[in-house]
C-alpha cells in the first residue's frame, strides 16, 4: 500500500524533473544570447581557450605517440619474434625506468628458443660498434654496427657481389656503406674497433630487403664477431623465424612461457633491441610531453581564469542591473558558467585541429634535434582531444566561478553602486591568500636551500617562481595601483596625468590584463636564467676541474682502455687518468617506499685523481674508491640521505646492482657528473667498454703524437680547450628550448588577448575625452604613456617574482646567491615584453578613436 505522501512524491517527480530541464534550457538559452551579444568580450575567452585547447592535445599526441609507436624493424625486419633481456628498471606504481647499457643474454638462450613450438630457426646476435675511415677521416653518416653472417638472415641480406666472410680478415658491407666507403668486393676497408684500426677485405657486399635508415652493417664470420663483441657466451638478442603459418603474437606467448625472464618483441617493437636509442627516446618523449602537458594545464587554467575575470568586469553594469532587477546570486553564477562552459566547449573544439597540427610540427623539430628517430611515427587518436576538451571546459567553468563570485555576492544597491566607480578593495578571501602566498614562496624559495639538503631544495626554489606568480595574480590590482602611484610622483604634461589617473582608477581591468605578461617575464626569466645558472656553474667546476696537461679525445665511440696503458710507457708522462661515462640509478628506501635518481656517473682511476682531476672533495677519500664504492656530489648525497660510511644501491648501466658504500662527497657534481665509481666497474657494465676520454698528466712539452699515429681516430687537446666536455649532450637543450618557446608564445598570445580586450572596451571613455576637450593625439598619448606603466609594471613585478627562486637555486647548486644573468638576455626579455605590449594597446586604441565621438558616446558598451 503506498501512502498519500509517497503517491504525491510519486506524482510531482516527473513536474519536478521537467522543471529541472526547462531551468537549464532557460540558463543554456540566456548565457548563448549573451555570448552572442557581446561577441569582443567572449572572443578573448575563445582565443585563450582554443590556443590552451591546442597545446594541451600536442602534448597528449605526443605522450601518446612515445608509449604506442615505435620505429619500423630494419635488420629485423624478417624476425617475427626478437628475444632480448628486460632493458628497463622496474619501478612500482610509476614507468620503469631504461637502462642505458645492453642488457645481455646467454648464449644457450638461442638453443631454449629453437625448441619452442613454431619457431623455424632462432639465431643469437651480436653488435660491435664499428668505425669506418675513409682515408684518414671518419666516414660520416649513420652509426655502423658489426655482426656475425650468420645474422644476416634476419633482414634478410642478400649478396649483390662476392661471399659471404670466410676468414677473421673478411667482412661484407651493406650495399649504401660500400658505396660511401668508395669500396666493392675485393677491395679493403679500415675499420676502428674502439681505437684499434684494422685492415678487412671485403668478401662481398649485401642489400638488406628494406633501407638502412639509422644504421650501417658490416658482418664478420660468427667467431670473430664474437671476439670483437669481449662478452664470452652472451649475445645482444635472439631473431627468430617462425615457421608457416604462425602467429607471431601467440609464438612470442609461447616463447616468453617457455623462457622465463626474458622479453619478446613484436611489430615496431623490434626496433627497441636493434638500437638502444630508440627505446631511451620514447622514454624521453613521455617524460617531457608528461612534465610539459602538467604545467601547460596549469597555465591554461590561470589564463582562462584571468581573462574570465577580465570580460566579468567589463559587464559590471549588465550584472548590476540583473541584480536590480532581481535576480539571485545562484542565477547569476549560473548564467556564468554557462556562458563559460560554451565559451570553453567551443574553444576546445576549434583547438583540436590545430593543436593535432602543433604535435606534427613538434614531432618534425623533435626529430630534427635528434630526440626521436627518423621513422618514428606520430599516433593520432581521439583521446589527447577529448582530455583537452575536458581539461578546457573545466578550466572555463573554474575561471567563471571565481570571476562571477563577487558580482552574484554583492546586493543590488551595491551592485549599482560599483558602476560608477571601480571598486578599490579587493575580497578579504583574494586579499588574504595572495599575501599568505608571498611569504609561502619567499620561504620555498630562500629558506629551502639553507635547510633542507639536495635536490629538494632546487625543486623547491624552482616552484616558487609559480607561487608567486599566482599570488602576483591575486594581488594583481594593489601592486599595478602601487607601482602607477609610484610613478605618479615624477612631474608631467596632462597626457601622463592621465595615464597614472586612469591606470590607479582601472587596476583591476588594467592588472587583470597585465598579469599575463607578468607571467611571461617572470617565467622566461626563470627558465632562461636557471639554465645559464646551471651551465655556467658546470663549466666552472670543470675549468677548474680539469687539472690534467692534456685530454685524448675520440672520434670515435671512444678510446680502448688499452691506450691508457700506452700513453703510461710515454717519456715524460706521469699520470693517465682513464675516464668512462655512464648512467645509473641510486636507489634508496623512503619510509614504506622506494625512492630512484638517474644520474650521471664516471668511472676513474682513484690513484690518478689526484693529478688529473680536482672534484673539491668536502668530506671522506677518493682513494678508497675501489670495489663496491662509490662517491656522490653533494647535491646527490643530500637527496639520497647518506653521507660517508653509509651505503647506496647502484644500479649500473646494464642493470647489475651494487650495494656500494659513500667514500666521499665532493662538490663538482655538475662539472664531472654526481657519481663516481671505480674505472674497472664502469667499463665492465657498458655496451662497448670503452673510455670516453684520458687525462694525461706530464711533463711540459711532451709530445704524444708519436704513440698515438697508430689510433687515428684518437685526438690530443689541450684540457683547458675542452672544459665543458663533461657535460652530456643528448639534445635535452635543445628540447627544453622548444617547449619553452611553445609555453612563452602562449602567454605573448595571452598577453595580446587580454591587452586588445581591455584596451578596445574603452570606446565610450575615450569618446568622453574627447568631447570634454582632449585632442586625439593627446588620447594616443595617454595610453603610449599607459602602455609604458604596463611594461613597466610587468618587468619589475616579474623580475621581482623570479628572483627569489633563481637565487634559492643559484645557493643550493653552487652556494652563491648571485645566479648567472647574461645582461643581453635580460634586455631581450624586456623588449619583447615591450614589443608584445606595445601593439596590443596602440592599434586597438588607433581603431577606437575612428569613429567620431559623438557616435561613439552613444554606442552600448
């Protein structure tokens, strides 16, 4: 039995529900008209949505395109299944981390795999890295790899000319390397294994059935691959054929069950065993579009918000008359955020094109610099554009709240009240947060480095160029009001009366309007500056560094230990100090979890140190750098939590762990790397065991060049020539310059939003100024003397907001408070700022004193 209440529950639902609809149609109905009614105002809204819309989709396209696609197989390319070992760390709740050295695996891996179900042959590979001269120069063009004939299969290669190797001194080339070469069968090629030349004849030259486009073939006879290859019963990874009519999905099922710990590749995947770079460029590609894409995001929102903000004001009067006339504070905030959730649907919309645009354009410059792979395809799927249009609309939405909480709050007389004059103060909520965050960033930025060790204390000082930055836009109106105050103590004509007159009155639209360019000072000052910060600091620490006499460099893929010894046998020379690079990464528990680091780390001779290298040792001994050891920066040290006599788990280049014990902290962590191991332990646990350079300690003019005609691929310069060798060079720059030249041109797009926005809203004022008596010239004046104050305002205020967090960084890397600001960059920094500015307020203001201002005085706002 259902009772009255329930029944008349049961009846109004249904009236309820559609009187739901019929409220939200009214809202979508109001908020489009408005739009439609005020289409300048909503068009700034539009701007700053769709270019926001369209990087945000770049970098999900390319955040998709480093985790779904790959490069297609070349040598591999006949090998429906490639064996290799895992080439990553695994890190639990996070992307597991590459090595940067080959994993190996053994040898009687080939014999497991033979016997699996579907697998027509298998054949274990190896590569040598070889150099090819050309007379008495290094050939250029791809990398070239040597490896055993009996690999050959898996492209395939088939003979155009010749034999295949017969003895230790044959070798077959690929058909594009025999012709750079300048050399046919028959004929003899020198190649360079580490430094070591040799002398091969070429037996016969190969064509692999598809292009070599990021690398060159030379194949050996089986065994003296293996010599070359130094690693006794390993291979690189196992081709395997399958037989008719297998799957080769089900046969790598088959063969990763039949042969635990290891990992099958398919597809485009292959290419990650044929050369290592390929997989370490789509972990790159991740990480930077993942980073890149957070704080875009974040920007987004800010500037959305910003701009709302700004159109909110300039409709002061229509929402105090909607007030008046008695319309709630609910129905105003509704109207809002409707308006901003078409406004931000509509923009993300028109952004999705050219943001898919945007990510081919990165795409071409990421490949250009070296990051991605020639061949590297670009993955295009609906969801980078439905993340970005969500991401838009709920900014939008965000950005209407915030600016409409004010105008719905305020009661109807006071509605009416601020039409006529601008409110001064700012909400205690706004005004309480703002001053709260300045103290907050000044504290993350100056105290951090002081207390707190490591790199905590650079992250730290490096986020708080962004809190501040967001209390700058809180505070936006007393700090614009402060500085056109300041400035209205300077005498002059009417014109800048005006313009200091106008600007105290208008803080609100004018900081709204400014905050962007704000932002754009504050942060291509923080980026560019910590940039040369940290440069500068890493070639002071190795100019001062490098004590050796000499350095042999390579043109090579490096220098044979070998060498070190001989150069040890010259006359004259004291000390050879072997130095080998790598990757590695510390490991160390963080309360119930794991904490990683990749870092960068050299492998040294300790009994050389002393005279080839100066890493200001601040506590321990690098002479006990020898077995399971290691030594930190300081900066690393203090991130791990250890110090002398503790211990760290290394995990080298090829993944091999080693519960090292801390030697030493040393200052110079930038100049040579923030780890160093034993030489002996870094040369085993690499690819091709080679040094990257030696330092020689002698006695003046000694002359090595009589030792080292025999390398003619190794180099002899002076150390002091050479001091910014030890940093690596992997295109990060490069990429890190892009990306901030993609995030500074969205905020000049901003800027310019804003600026035209604000500026082309005050045709009725300046029609007013001129019917009082102003000459048009002296209105042009004003607002030059106007753009001068925002300019003004943006520079020092940003330059203000950056400072504390490049000074916090500049004494956490190098405990100096004075970071390395390059005058002419500083200067190019204010006149761009002056350049974006100075048109957005001049030509709106040029289009708004056209029409007469009898016509215009009387035009709606």
């Amino acid at each position: 039995m259902v009772s009255r209440k329930s029944k008349a529950r049961a009846v109004n639902l249904p009236k309820a529900k559609k009187k739901v609809r019929t409220l939200s149609r009214q809202n979508l109905s109001l908020a489009w008209s408005t739009i439609r009614g005020r289409k300048g105002g909503f068009a700034a809204v539009l701007i700053a949505v769709a270019v926001g819309s369209a990087v945000i989709t770049a970098c999900g396209v390319l955040l998709e395109t480093g985790a779904g696609s790959g490069v297609p197989a070349e040598r591999y390319h006949d090998a429906a299944v490639v064996v290799g070992a895992y080439q990553a760390m695994p890190v639990e709740g996070d992307t597991d981390l590459r090595l940067s050295e080959r994993v190996r695996l053994p040898a009687d891996t080939v014999a497991k795999v033979v016997a699996v179900k579907g697998v027509k042959s298998a054949v274990g590979d190896v590569s040598v890295r070889t150099t090819v001269l050309k007379g008495n120069s290094v050939l250029d063009g791809p990398s070239v790899y040597g490896h055993g004939w009996s690999a050959s299969v898996l492209a395939p290669f088939t003979l155009r000319s010749g034999t295949q190797p017969q003895s230790a001194n044959d070798v077959v080339l690929d058909t594009d390397l025999a012709k750079r070469a300048g050399v046919a069968e028959g004929g003899t090629v020198t190649l360079v294994i580490g430094s070591t030349p040799g002398s091969y004849r070429v037996s016969g030259v190969a064509e692999p059935a598809v292009s070599l486009d990021r690398q060159s073939a030379v194949f050996f006879t089986d065994d003296q691959a293996a010599r070359l290859h130094g690693e006794p019963g390993k291979i690189d990874a196992v081709g395997v054929l399958a037989a008719n009519g297998a799957d080769a999905g089900d046969l790598a099922d088959r063969i990763k069950k039949a042969v635990p710990g290891m990992v099958t590749y398919t597809g485009d995947d292959r290419s990650d065993v044929e050369t290592l770079d390929v997989g370490q460029m789509r972990s790159f590609v991740i990480e930077v579009a993942s980073a890149f894409g957070a704080t875009m995001i974040l920007l987004v929102i800010i500037v959305v918000a910003g701009t709302l903000a700004l159109s909110v004001q300039q409709r002061r009067r229509e929402l105090a008359l909607l007030r008046a006339v008695g319309a709630t504070p609910r129905q105003v905030l509704r109207m809002i955020g409707g308006e901003a959730v078409l406004v931000g649907g509509i923009g993300a919309v028109l952004g999705a094109i050219p943001g898919v645009l945007l990510a081919i354009l990165l795409h071409a410059v990421f490949t250009a610099a070296g990051v991605l792979p020639s061949g590297f395809s670009l993955v295009v799927t609906p969801l980078p554009v439905l993340f970005a249009l969500l991401t838009c609309v709920l900014a939008a939405r965000l950005g209407g709240w915030l600016a409409a909480r004010r105008a719905a709050k305020v009661s109807a007389v006071e509605a009416l009240g601020d039409v006529a004059v601008e409110p001064k103060k700012l909400g205690w909520f706004r005004l309480s947060l703002g001053l709260l965050l300045v103290p907050a960033g000044l504290a993350v930025a100056i105290v951090l480095p002081i207390v707190l060790p490591g790199e905590s204390a650079i992250d730290g000082a490096a986020g708080s160029a962004l809190i501040l930055v967001i209390a700058v836009a809180l505070l936006g109106p007393r700090l614009f009001g402060g500085v056109a105050t300041l400035l209205g103590r300077h005498p002059g004509g009417v014109t800048r009366f005006l313009a200091i007159a106008n600007s105290r009155a208008r803080a609100r639209r004018l900081s709204a309007a400014t905050t962007p360019l704000i932002m754009g000072v504050t942060m291509a000052s923080a980026q560019l500056f910590s940039g040369t910060t940290l440069a500068a600091t890493a070639h002071d620490q190795a100019a001062d560094g490098v004590i050796a006499d000499h350095m042999v460099t390579s043109d090579s893929a490096g220098i044979s230990p070998d060498l070190a010894g001989a150069l040890r046998g010259v006359p004259g020379v004291r000390t050879v100090g072997p130095v080998a690079r790598t990757s590695v990464i510390l490991t160390w528990p963080d309360g119930d979890s794991i904490q990683y680091r990749v870092s960068t780390a050299q492998g040294v001779d300790p009994a050389a140190v002393p005279d080839t290298m100066n890493l200001d040792v601040l506590r321990g001994n690098l002479s006990g750098l020898t077995g399971s050891t290691v030594a930190l920066s300081r900066l690393v040290a203090g991130t791990v939590g250890v110090d002398v006599g503790g211990s760290v788990d290394v995990h080298l280049g090829d993944g091999t762990v080693e519960k090292a014990k801390v030697v030493a902290v040393y200052e110079n962590g930038l100049g040579f790397g923030d780890v160093t191991l034993p030489h002996d332990v870094v040369v085993a646990h690499t690819t091709d065991h080679l040094d990257q350079w030696l330092l020689v300690h002698s006695d003046r003019g000694v002359n090595l060049s009589a030792v080292l005609k025999a390398y003619p691929t190794v180099r002899v310069r002076d150390a002091a020539a050479v001091t910014a060798a030890p940093t690596d060079d992997t295109g990060d720059g490069a990429i890190s310059l892009v990306l901030n030249a993609v995030l500074l041109g969205y905020l000049a797009i901003a800027v310019v939003n804003t600026l035209v926005m604000a500026t082309i809203s005050r045709v009725r004022e300046f029609a007013l100024l001129r019917l009082v008596g102003t000459r048009t010239s002296q209105v042009q004046s004003m607002m030059r003397q106007e753009t001068g104050i925002i300019v003004i305002c943006a520079v020092v205020v940003g330059t203000i907001a950056a400072l504390p967090s490049l000074i916090g960084m500049s004494y956490a890397i190098r405990h100096s408070v004075f970071p390395s600001v390059p005058p002419l960059i500083y200067i190019g920094i204010v006149i761009v700022a002056a350049v974006i500015a100075w048109p957005a307020v001049m030509l709106p203001t040029r289009l708004a004193l056209r029409p007469p201002a009898v016509e215009a005085i009387a035009r709606p706002e």
